[in-house]
C-alpha cells in the first residue's frame, strides 16, 4: 500500500489506520470498487466497532484518576444513526443539539435521562421534547432559560446545566459570563422555580488542555456560589475538543515544518490547520486535564472532594476511525508548470475542509483499478470535484504520485466521520447524496456492508 500514497514532494502524510479496516484496504481493495460500482461515488463507509475501542480507552483514563464521569458522544458529527446506536451500546449518553439529534438518540434507544441537550438556540419543540423525556438541558442565556421555564408545565421540573462562557472566549456568542451566571443561579433558587439545577456546562473552540484548566478554576468559584445559594451541583460538563491523531505527530510536525507556498496549487499555505498529527491522544488529553493543578491539588481530587461528577462530551474523537470516503477518478489533466489535477466524481462539499480555508492534511491512498502494469509517469497534482466550481476543491496541496492516477481508479481517505464528510453534502448537479454505508464485523473477521 506504501507505494500507492504520494511520494516527495509535499511533505507525505500518510493517515493512520485502524489495523482491521486496513486489511480491508490491503487485503480487498476489489471489494471497495465493487462497492464504489453498486453505490457511486463518492462513498461512505462507516465502521462503529471503531467506536466501543475508542470508549474504552477514553474510560480508562478517567477511572484511573477514580473521578465519576458521564461520556455524552457529541452525535453532531456525523449524520450515520449507526454510530450514534454504537455509542449508545457502548455505554455513552448523547449530546444532542437538534429535536432530530433528539428522536435519533431516542430510537437507538438512548437513555432519556442521559441526553445532554447543547447548541445556543433551541426551538420550543426541542425545549418541550427535552423536559417531556427528562433529558438534560444545557441552557445558554436567561432568554433560553424563561423559554425552558415556559415548558415545564406538563413535564415536570427542567434539568438544567448553565452554560459558562470562560474568560479566554470572552467574545464567543456561546454561554454566559458570570453576571449572567449569577442571575440565572438567582432565577433557579427561588422555591417556585420549576428546574432542578445540576451543575455547569462550557464548551470551548480549540484542543488544547490548559484552557479548559483554567475554565475550569473559573467554574470551581461558580461552584462555590451555586452552593451559597443552596444549589447542589451534581455535574461539570467541559464539552468536547479532544484531539484526534489522524497522522504520526513527528511526521505531521516535519511536514508542517517543510510544507511551504510552492506545494499548493495556490501558491497560497492556509493559515491554519486542525491539528492532525496531535501530539496527545484523547486518552492523554483526558488524564493531563485531571492531573492539572486545581486548589492546590488536582482536577481529579477537587471533583472527588467535591463529589462532583465530570462530563466529556467528545464529538471528532469518540469517531476516530470510524468512516472512510472513497472518490472515483474521472480523468487526470495537465496543467503546465509540472502540475495537474486529479478530478474525481463527487464534490469538495463531501470533503469540506477546504471550505473553511484550511486543509485536511491527511494524504489520500490511491487504489489502482487495475494495479498490473502501473510504471508509467508519476503525477503532481491537486484533487477537484466534477463541479462547475472554481472553489469545488478537495485538496489544494499538490500531491506527488508515484505513478498518475487513471480513471476508475479509486482515492480513499480515511478517518472521515468527524465532520469530514457528510457536514456540507448536497445534490449539487444533481448529483445523488453519497451513500453511507455500514461496516459489520462477519464470522470470518471481515465485514458486512449494508446501507446506514
Ligand atoms: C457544545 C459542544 N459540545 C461538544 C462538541 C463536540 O466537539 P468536538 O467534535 O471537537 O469533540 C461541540 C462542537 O462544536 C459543541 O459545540
């Protein structure tokens, strides 16, 4: 399979893979093209065993600091119910930002009371379906805080999270800074409140560890408030942002390091990246954020003092390995100056990064449809969509292959279920929706495909 990743020239980074869909890529790509030949291009395929391994490690960070914790598996990454059913029997909650997340955690027979409800904005329906099937409400504003009020007549009390907006996002329209917090812990102490307050909720942009530590010292004196108000606080929920490693960190920092202008068909280098090649796992991110100082001990003792129950909600990192996205080449074409692009059938929509000024830095492996008689020249390239967008790109970093690829041929990349494919998918053209497919483990330690 090495030799069918680009070579030279831009910075080769090669993806990490889960060792049993990579016997599938090795051992069967036929398999892929007869899949790619029944469903169209582009395809999906999602794995959910990726998901229990991912759990598990995630799990065993957290027990082994000896904090009580609740995963909710942030569902708004990927649109496959499969992954959303693997989470649930792997014992998460869900957090769910929509009435649609809502009903699908439901029917994957989610636990109502384990739904963490996030997103700044929620509808009426949403609101009243949330206290009707006792799920947990993460309120972002006073306004959203009447509005939860206004819906409990029928259901019974709302459970409420507040969300804080931390010092370090102070101009994020996410949550609310403290006085906010102050006035809504006021609202939800009066004796006729209908809401039983659980505890704090935040999430913030980025993957680093240390501000969610400091978040966290600032929630600790929030903490301190809600219990002078005689507001127990069961829970503190630090939202998602856990690192993915989708490449080998030595590799992505040498690539990131050499990469420059002439290896982009813009001539452009983005200005930012997801960090593909994390030097933490979600694992490691989780036990330096419960061994980081905390009143002058750690993150973990203060929660176990405390009694105080920690919550993830990771989104990107509880699907790590869990889908691929497999393109068709339509044709290759010359461009002059020793460039070209590969075209392939599908859009850049199924492959967004681009959209959002950056890349997705991770190399796609070519699956030859024929692989005999491949020697012939190699190709440097970008890789565009069928559409009539100048914009419709998948990547503009120019790939060097080995040898050019031919159409038919199939470009995999891999580890896309985290918002990498399906987030900007339309019919474009007329172009049908991508199929997503399921992957199921077989008696024979393959797997079994069928549609989502
Ligand atoms: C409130 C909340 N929780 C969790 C997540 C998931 O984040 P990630 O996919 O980075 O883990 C998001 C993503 O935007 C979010 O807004």
């Amino acid at each position: 399979m090495g030799t069918l990743l680009p070579q030279a020239g831009a910075p080769a980074l090669p993806p990490l893979l889960d060792p049993r869909i990579a016997r599938v890529i090795r051992a069967t790509p036929d398999r892929l093209h007869a899949l790619v030949a029944e469903h169209g291009s582009p395809l999906n395929i999602v794995w959910p065993h990726a998901v229990a391994d991912t759990v598990e490690r995630m799990r065993e960070a957290l027990a082994t600091e000896g904090v009580d914790y609740e995963i909710f598996y942030g569902a708004k990454v990927n649109k496959s119910r499969a992954l959303v059913r693997a989470a649930v029997a792997a014992g998460t909650g869900i957090d769910v930002s929509s009435l649609a997340e809502c009903e699908d955690a439901l029917r994957a027979s989610a636990d109502p009371a384990r739904l963490c409800a996030t997103g700044p904005a929620k509808t009426r329906p949403f609101l009243r379906r949330l206290v009707a099937v006792g799920a947990l409400v993460a309120v972002d504003s006073l306004e959203e805080l009447d509005d939860l009020g206004g819906c409990t007549r029928e259901g019974g009390p709302a459970r409420v999270l507040l969300r804080y907006r931390p010092d370090s996002a102070a101009r994020s329209r996410f949550g609310m800074g403290r006085g906010a917090i102050r006035e809504a812990l006021r609202r939800l102490a009066r004796e006729d409140a209908p809401f039983a307050f659980e505890g704090f909720h935040l999430h913030l942009s980025g993957y680093d560890v240390e501000s969610r530590v400091a978040a966290m010292a600032e929630v600790a004196g929030l903490v301190d408030e809600a219990v002078a108000l005689r507001l127990p606080v069961r829970l503190i929920d630090i939202g998602g942002g856990l690192p993915v490693r989708y490449v080998d960190p030595d590799t992505y920092a040498n690539a990131l390091a050499r990469q420059g202008p002439e290896h982009y068909q813009t001539g452009r280098v983005p200005a930012e990246f997801y960090p593909y090649g994390s030097p933490l796992t979600a694992a490691e991110w989780i036990a330096g954020f419960l061994r980081a100082p905390c009143r002058g001990g750690t993150i973990a003792g203060y929660l176990r003092s405390m009694g105080l129950r920690l919550a993830i909600e990771p989104g990107r990192s509880l699907v790590d390995q869990a889908a691929i996205s497999l393109f068709r080449v339509t044709r290759t074409k010359p461009l002059g100056e020793g460039r070209g692009v590969v075209f392939v059938e599908g859009s850049s929509f199924s492959a967004c990064e681009t959209w959002f000024a950056s890349e997705f830095l991770v190399d796609p492996i070519l699956l030859p449809a024929a692989p005999e008689g491949r020697e012939g020249p190699g190709l440097r390239a970008f890789i565009a969509g069928h559409s009539c967008l100048d914009g419709d790109v998948i990547t503009h970093r120019l790939l060097e292959f080995g040898t050019a690829p031919r159409p038919g041929d199939l470009l995999l990349h891999a580890n896309t279920a985290g918002y990498q494919m399906d987030l900007l998918e339309n019919e474009f053209h007329r172009h049908p929706m991508p199929a997503r497919l399921v992957a199921t483990p077989s008696s024979d330690a393959g797997f079994v495909f069928a549609r989502d």
